[in-house]
C-alpha cells in the first residue's frame, strides 16, 4: 500500500507539473516593465535572443510599461508560475518603488524568486547646449546662483531619485517635470524645453556625439569606460552619491526549481560569451553577472539603500 501511495503521489506531482521533465519545451515569455525603445527592453532583447538559442526555444518580449514599472510588475507576479514565464527588470520595480510609494499591489521579494543578475546602465548627467556651462562645476555653480529657472525631465523612479538627490545635495531649486518614456524625455531635453536630464549612456552617448546635448558627468562612483574623461558626480564634490540603473531577472513565486534553476544558467551562459557583452556595451551597458543567491542578497541591500536616499531626498510620489 505504501508503494502505491508513492506511484500515486509522483503522478499527481508530474500531471501539475507536466513540462518539467523536458524543460524548456514551448515559448517562453519575458515580461519587461517599460516600454519598447529604452535600455531596458534594447538589453532584454539581446538576451531573449541568445537565451532563445541557448535554450532552444524562443524567449518573446511583452512589454508592460506604465507607472514607474508597477504595470509590468504586477503582471509578472501575477503569470502562472509553470517556469515558462519571467521578469526582466530593473532595480525601480524590486528596491526604489518599495521606497516611493506608500503602498504597492505587489511585494518585490515575496511575489518573485530572484534568477540572476545582469548588469547596469551607467547614467550621465546632459543638458541642453544652451545652458551656459562646460563642466559641471560651472552647472552647479548656475543652478546655486539662479534658483527656479532651470528644469530637469524625469520618466521612472531611478531617474527622479537621482535628479532629486543631485538637487538636495547641492542646494538648488529647480522646476522637475515628469514625463512618460525616455523618448519623450530627451525630445524636450533636445528641443531645449528642459534644462537637463539623468540618462541611460544608451541614451545620452549618441546625442552627446552629435552635439545635441552636453553630457557633464557620470553618476556612478567610478567613471565608466565608455565616456572615460567624464568626471563622475563624486569628484564635483557630491559625497556618496553613487546610482545607477541595474537589472536582473526573476520568476514568479512557485515557479518550480528546475525551470529557475535552468534560466539561472542559461543566462550566466549567455553573459559570459564575448559577443553578447560585446553588443550590450553597444548600448552603454555593463554586464555584472550574478547567480540567484548573489541577486537576492544584493536585492535586499538596494532596498534598505534605496530607503534611506528616498527619506534622505524627501521624495514622495502618491
């Protein structure tokens, strides 16, 4: 009788999980929390497309952006965790909206079992040609001396965060204006309709060379390789400050072990081939591999990081 129950149990354990034993067998789908266009979704779908190869079957792209990432997060929480569904995100969904706002209708670490870490996107800070400083002493000396007239454009939570703490840590008043995508960002930053902006490098790199904005500084605490003469906020005197938008990928909670243990290397696969790395540099990115467990510790410190530079900025979004 004993044996019987046993035969029963594994069989009713392999009919709910019934594509286990041959994972991956059908598409699998990749939810990213913004919209198509943007670092983010550029660096998911060079991804998708090797880890397609890599694991033999495709890995599609369903972008849900809208309200700082929130949108795609919620939908990723909430797919059926079969191991045939994961999250492609950045730190604003899993560490800084947990600090923004007063209540989320998810929890980045009890809906998600942490798969990997990727990397981060370096941010530099650009403004419009036509604000009157070279360097970005002489930008912060400006804003100091001429309160309310200068604006900076912001669309997610890293971005504002790190445009209200450069603001706080220099004393300046000025005007920051919310939009909804990267796109619509840079367009008023290179019409001159705002004065400066924090960027992905994806971003800022290509306008800088063609001189449709002045990049002025990084914002990481060391300068990135792709724009090495550009002092970081650190060295013009802003102690500490140290941001940058990281990514990582995730699953949903119960999404069974062999389905993240599979994704787990198919991407420590996929960020240690040259040509991959090669082609994200192309997009101003850093891969910064990391198993799950690495993911998950560092997960937990950006939250805790994120709460205090929050507080510390006085941001608030209701």
């Amino acid at each position: 009788m004993r044996l019987l129950g046993f035969i029963i149990s594994a069989v009713m354990a392999l009919a709910a999980h019934p594509t286990l034993a041959a994972w991956p067998e059908r598409p699998i789908t990749a939810i990213v929390p913004f919209a198509a266009g943007g670092g983010t979704d550029g660096v998911a779908r060079i991804l998708a497309e090797h880890l397609g190869r890599n694991l033999g079957q495709p890995v599609v792209i369903e972008n849900r952006g809208g309200a700082n990432g929130n949108i795609g997060a919620v939908a990723a929480a909430r797919a059926r965790p079969d191991g045939y569904s994961f999250f492609f995100t950045t730190g604003t969904t899993q560490a800084i909206n947990p600090a923004l706002y007063r209540s989320l209708p998810y929890d980045p670490l009890r809906d998600f079992t942490p798969v990997g870490r990727i990397g981060v996107f370096p941010l530099m800070l650009a403004v419009h040609p036509s604000v009157k400083a070279e360097t970005i002493g002489a930008f912060i000396t400006t804003l100091k001396a001429e309160p309310g007239k200068f604006s900076f454009g912001h669309w997610s939570a890293v971005y504002l965060a790190a445009g209200k703490s450069f603001v706080r840590q220099i004393g300046a008043e000025v005007l920051d204006v919310p939009y909804r995508s990267s796109a619509n960002t840079m367009t008023d930053l290179v019409a001159g309709r705002i004065s400066f902006a924090i960027v992905d490098l994806t971003i800022g790199i290509p306008l800088a060379r063609g001189n449709e904005v002045r990049a002025l500084a990084v914002t990481g605490a060391q300068r990135s390789a792709l724009l090495p003469n550009l002092p970081t906020l650190q060295e013009a005197g802003l102690a500490g400050y140290d941001i940058a938008a990281w990514m990582g990928v995730y699953a949903p909670t119960n999404t069974p072990a062999e389905a993240v243990r599979g994704m787990e290397a198919a991407l420590a696969r996929v960020l240690a081939d040259r040509a991959v790395v090669e082609r994200l540099s192309t997009l101003g990115f850093e891969p910064m591999p990391g198993n799950a467990a690495e993911l998950a510790r560092f997960n937990a410190t950006e939250i805790t990081r994120w709460q205090a530079l929050i507080t510390a900025a006085e941001i608030k979004v209701e």
